[in-house]
C-alpha cells in the first residue's frame, strides 16, 4: 500500500515541476522579448525594421523560454534518479 502513496507523491512532485518549469519559461522568455518590444515601439522604427527587431525578440525569447524548461526538467530528472 505504502508503494501506492509513494508513486502518487512521485507523480504529483512531477506535475508541480512541470508547471513550474512551463510557468518559469514563459516568464523568461516574455522578459527576454519585452527589450525588443520596448524598442519597436519606442522608437518609432519603420515596417521592415520594426518586424525584423520584434521576430528576432520573440525568437530570443523562444530560445530562452525553451532553454529553461528543458533546464529545470533535466535537474528535476537528475534529482529524481538520485533519490533526493
């Protein structure tokens, strides 16, 4: 019975990292695409300009985004083989 509890706490701390690591992407990469949405609109940039700062923004942000999940979820992993 105890093994029941166990790998329904397992499952549980997973799906709170899961989140977390999701909740902590998005953040970063807003954080990251929020310097180039700032610039474009700060600087009243032209078309071809403006779109090439907002897409090179959104895919820094994406790469970082992507970045910290992969991060946070390979270190949950990690911890998980070792039993902490």
């Amino acid at each position: 019975m105890d093994m029941g509890r166990e790998s329904r706490w397992e499952k549980d701390a997973m799906t709170v990292e899961i989140v977390f690591a999701l909740v902590t992407a998005v953040a970063l990469g807003a954080a990251v695409f929020a310097p180039a949405l700032t610039l474009a609109l700060a600087f009243d940039l032209s078309g071809s300009v403006r779109k090439a700062v907002l897409v090179g923004g959104a895919l820094l942000g994406a790469t970082a985004g992507i970045w910290r999940l992969v991060r946070v979820l390979r270190r949950f992993d990690e911890q998980r083989r070792m039993g902490h």
